[in-house]
C-alpha cells in the first residue's frame, strides 16, 4: 500500500476509534461557506466532519473492526465523529440538511452498531444529556421542594401569627 495512502486511512482510524459514533452524509450539492458552517456547528457539540475518499473509510472501519457499510459509502460522502454527545452531532446535521436541500444523512455506527437514518432522525429529536440530567435533578429535587414548602407554610405562617399576638 501507497505510504501516503496508510497515512490518511491511521488518521482515520484514530477518529474512529476515539469516537463512540460515526455517522455518514451525502453532502451534494454543498458550497464551501455552508460545508463551513457546519463544521462550526459540529465544533459547538463536540463533533467535526472529515471529507475522505470512501475507499479510504472502508479501509479505516474495518481495521477498527466496525460493521461494513460500505454499500452506503458511494458518492460525495462526509463522516462525522467525536467525543461530544451523538445527540448534538445528529441535530447539526439534521438542521443543515433543513437548509441545505441536497444533503441527506445516509447510515451510522454507534457504539459498534448500525443505525440507519431514521434512527439518527430520532436521535436527533432527544434532548442533550445535560437537558435531560437537570431535568431528572428536577424530578430529584420536588418532593424536598415540597415538603420544604409546607413546613415553611406551616412554621413560618405560625411564626408571623405568633409575633402579631404578641403586638395586640
């Protein structure tokens, strides 16, 4: 194999493997500002997207001893990983595609699975992690809220009629 060949599918290799989750898109039709927002968008969640020849990411998913989905991997495809939460990097891509008609989200792999692009449409409608953490906090937090509540109901109403009693 080409030296520069095996450098470019190592480099890739070494994405794949630190990230929990590739995801693929077909990016037709993509100026080079619009490519560039999305990598601003992607770079806010933790994620970026690699441009790189499909033979090349075939080779780079199989040494990572991924699943092969290389009957995805035609045309003018983009890969996205990273170490931010998958939930981010779906929404990005979801929303570009909204603005950029042609793109569409073909397949990914999380977690050592294959996920088609419904899948990655769903995960794309859940909340973040931290969304969903302060909400179970929330949850966590009501019923001390509560009792907290009723206790300074009760005392502290008990506490302002006492002192009026006091006044009179």
């Amino acid at each position: 194999m080409n030296p520069d060949k095996k450098i470019i599918i190592d480099e890739l290799l070494t994405r794949v493997n630190g990230s929990p989750f590739v995801l693929v898109m077909d990016y037709t039709g993509v100026t080079v500002p619009q490519f560039s927002d999305l990598r601003d968008q992607l770079r806010e969640g933790g994620s970026e997207v690699h441009v790189a020849k499909n033979t090349y990411m075939r080779a780079a998913l199989s040494e990572a001893g991924l699943p092969d989905i290389s009957s995805e991997l035609i045309g003018q495809t983009a890969f996205v990983t990273g170490e931010g939460e998958v939930t981010a990097a779906a929404k990005s891509i979801k929303d570009f595609a909204k603005k950029a008609k042609d793109v569409k989200i073909k397949i990914g792999i999380l977690d050592g699975e294959v996920i088609d692009a419904a899948k990655i449409e769903v995960l794309a409608s859940l909340p973040s992690r931290d969304e969903l953490l302060a909400k179970l906090l929330s949850v966590i937090n009501e019923p001390g809220t509560s009792i907290l509540r009723a206790i300074n109901e009760k005392f502290g109403n008990s506490s302002s009629d006492a002192s009026s009693d006091e006044e009179e």
